[in-house]
C-alpha cells in the first residue's frame, strides 16, 4: 500500500504535512509554511526528488 501525505493546519497557523507509511507510521513531517499553496508544493517536491535521493551518513 502506498503512502499518504496529511496536509494539516499546526497550533501556530501554519500549514504542515506529514507523510505516512501503508501501515499508518508517521515516516516525516515538514517544516511550517504560511500558505496552503506552499505546503502542497512542498509536498510535491518531496514526490518529484524522493525517488531519486541519494542516501548519506551523516557524522
């Protein structure tokens, strides 16, 4: 099952998503954004480069 984002308004007004996995976990959670329009461009940018993101440790 694939994921879902959750677009949600935070306690400070501010627009948020979390991206949950098939089995409900909560996997990430964005920074604020002052518009709805902002957050689902954020959302957007994390479906467009998430796929091909590389993988670093950091130290």
């Amino acid at each position: 099952m694939a994921g879902t984002f959750e677009l949600y308004t935070d306690k400070s007004g501010e627009y948020r998503f979390r991206l949950k996995a098939g089995n409900g976990e909560v996997i990430a959670i964005s920074e604020g954004y002052s518009s709805k329009s902002a957050a689902l461009n954020g959302i957007d940018s994390v479906r467009r480069n998430a796929a091909d993101a590389e993988v670093v440790e950091a130290d």
